[in-house]
DNA sequence: GTGGTCTAGACCACC
DNA sequence: GTGGTCTAGACCACA
C-alpha cells in the first residue's frame, strides 16, 4: 500500500479500517486482522499498527478481547457515517458557505457545477 | 492571538496576512509591520514570522527592501482571490460533491441548507 | 458472563470460585465443575479455567482426584474469609485512611455517607 | 528511579507527573521537563515518556505548545484533586462498605481502628 | 496465537 | 532545542 506522506502511517490506517467497516467490509464482531498481519499486509511495522488500533478502540469503533484480537463493535458501521454526516453539516458545509460568500460565488454557479459534473 | 495546535504556527501566520491583505486592511506598496513587531504582538519568536514572510514572498504576496522591511505586492489582492477561486472550483468542490455523494446527501438537502442559514 | 477486560480472565474465575464457596454455594467435599463444562459455561478456553483451578489448588481451596474432577477443601470457607478479613485490616484498611488524608476527608464524613447508604 | 514491575511504566509516569502537579510542585503554565530530559532522569526511553505525556494530554492535565514543550494546564491541580474525590466518594466508598458487611465488620471497628492508628 | 510494553536509534518538521 | 512518528527487534502475560 501506498500511503500520503504527509499524514501520520497510523492515521491512514485509522482511516483504512475506518472505511472498511462503514463499508461493511468488516461486519460487526468479526475479527480485524491482527496487528501482525496487517502490518506484514501493509508493509508496516505491527507497532505502527498498533497506534491505529488503539485509536479505534478509543473512538469505539472496535474492541478487543483478551489473547484473540480486535473485533469490530457492533453499530460501528452506522455511528461512523452518522459522525461524519454531522461533521458535514455542521463544520464543513458553514466553512463552505462562508467561502462562497468570500469569493463572491452564488449558490446557482454550485448548482450549475454540480449539474456539470454530474 | 490563539493558534491551532495542529497546524504549524508560520502556516497561520500567512493565512493571517494573506487576509489581512485581500481584506485590503493593508493596501499595495503598504509597509508590513517587522517581523519582530509582529513576533511581538502575536507572542511568537521573530524567526517564525520571517519563515511565514519568506513563504509570501515565494507566493509573489509581499516583496522586501533590504532595510526597510516587507510591503504588499500590487495586485496581490486580486491574485489571492483569483487563486483561491481556482483552488476552491478545481479542488475543494468535487472534493464536496464527493463526499455528499458518500454520505447520500442531495444537492437538494444543500440548497436548503444554504437558504436556512443565510 | 461478562468479564473485565483490564483483568486477566483466569485470575476473575478465581474470584469467581471463590466468592461461591465463601457464600456456601458450593460446599466442602462437593465436586465443582469440571473444567470443560465451566469453560463452555464461561464462554472460554478450558485451558483457562484449568489456570484458575490450579491457582486455586495452590491456594488451599479447591484438590484434585485424578480422574473425578476438583472438590472444594473442606475449611475453605473459613479460611477465604479469614484470610480476606486479614488482607481487609492490614492492607486495605490503611490505604483507605491514607487516601482520606490525602484528599482531606475526615472519618466523620465517612460515618455520615455510611447511615446515608444503609 | 524504581518502578512497580506490575504496572506498566508509562502509567507510572502518568502517576508521577499527576501527583507533583497535584502537589503544586509544578505549577499552572510552567514548563514540565521535556520527554528526553524526564527521560533521561528517570532512566527510561523518551518515548515511553512521550507515551506518559500523549496521556496527561487527554486527561486535560498538560498541554503542549509547539516547538517549545509541555505545560501544566491552569486549573489542572483542582480538577486532579476533584476528580480523584469523586472516584473515591462514589466508586472506592461504597466497595469499601460492601466488602465491610461481607467481612461482617461493624462502622465502630472501623472508627476503633482509625483512632488506634492515628 | 494474541495484544502490550519497552528500548535504541533514526529522521522529520517546527520554534 | 522541542515534539512526533516510525522501525526493528525484543520480552512478557494471556488465551
């Protein structure tokens, strides 16, 4: 795998797995790699790894039981895209507001675009 | 002034006067305050400030006479719009459509949003 | 059941055999589970109840006869309480008073909350 | 310095550094060593120091100001010291007296006690 | 087999 | 100088 440079490794993992589950690559309380393989996977050190996981497991996304891995927890899939529906509406879409109006764009030139590309 | 931790403090320093400067709070051929002035004034070491106005200089945004400091490029207003104009139509906006279409969010939901706000 | 992820799982068995013969769950001479039937009972790996049954051996609570399973001890009981009624005085007991010190809360305190609770 | 072989020296860091704020050996918005000096002090490697500051972080006890290092946050001494109050008052109390009625022992023992100790 | 911790040493961006 | 990240490798307790 590739990854950004200018990211942490162990953040584009949390993002990796992240996606995998909102995705539903990975279904609730099925077993996540373990630190090994996905680091022998990912060409990355298993600590790095590690990071990531540890990351998920605050944000409750996956969970561990003791001496056999991480698993994903349940309703993950659909609190993943709920805190990235709300982070949309309520940080990203008034920032992008804002910038229109800065830049003197009408709403109709982002419907016109959306249209466009579509 | 209060800056955030997880952006690097001479990044901010030249968002902060590339504003300052489309704002027309300083206006072309316009002396900058010193790098020690606003090293001052934003409690940050003078070397850090020098690294953002190296960066605006690169950018074509202000430009220096040796011994009397740093003044606004003309036409640097307009080119700073411009560009960001060009950023925010090339980059940031199919970036935005793609995450609504991600998040199943319609150009409709947007509008109102648009119109609920303002 | 339901176990602590911050503690080992053997060492929760233990206190789980242990609380059932304190309380006279389980009486002296009588056979416990064999380690099969509480591992599948538990959820878990017979080989970790198997640890917990030889801590328990250790510990002067439970014995072996090869063949027939483990039996509890016959004074067990007494001793578990004994034993923890000593642990409870010796070494609880004055960290308890320390920490009162430590965050300033007098003994009066204590009593209040104590008929408070009761 | 000795560290408890039982407990994870990053958390004993965290211990460390949380009782010398709370003792207002270190105080509001004063510098704390830096991870290769606490490191080098205590003999241990910096990151596992780091490991202890990423913590005291996300408890709100230190914060960090790019570039120049690690700060006790105001108000952090008063918060440790509440918080620690509330985990007693509501978590350690109420064990304490369970275990007191399983033991059978009676508050005026308790009383006893803390008189004879002091 | 699993995670969890730690070391030694490296490299980087930033102040 | 500061933190922040990463690697390679080790050792441990636990299941």
């Amino acid at each position: 795998m590739k990854f950004d440079n200018h990211k942490a490794i162990f953040l584009q993992i949390v993002d990796l797995v992240t996606s995998k589950i909102a995705n539903n690559d990975w279904l609730p309380d099925e077993k996540i790699p373990s630190v090994r393989d996905l680091g022998a996977e990912l060409e990355v050190n298993p600590n790095t790894v590690m990071r990531a996981y540890e990351l998920l497991q605050q944000k409750d996304i996956i969970y561990n039981k003791r001496g056999l891995g991480f698993f994903v927890k349940p309703m993950a899939a659909e609190n993943i895209v709920k805190s990235k529906k709300k982070q949309f509406l309520e940080v990203d879409l008034p920032v992008f507001f804002k910038t229109m109006k800065v830049l003197n764009i009408s709403i109709d030139e982002i419907i016109d675009q959306y249209h466009k590309i579509k």
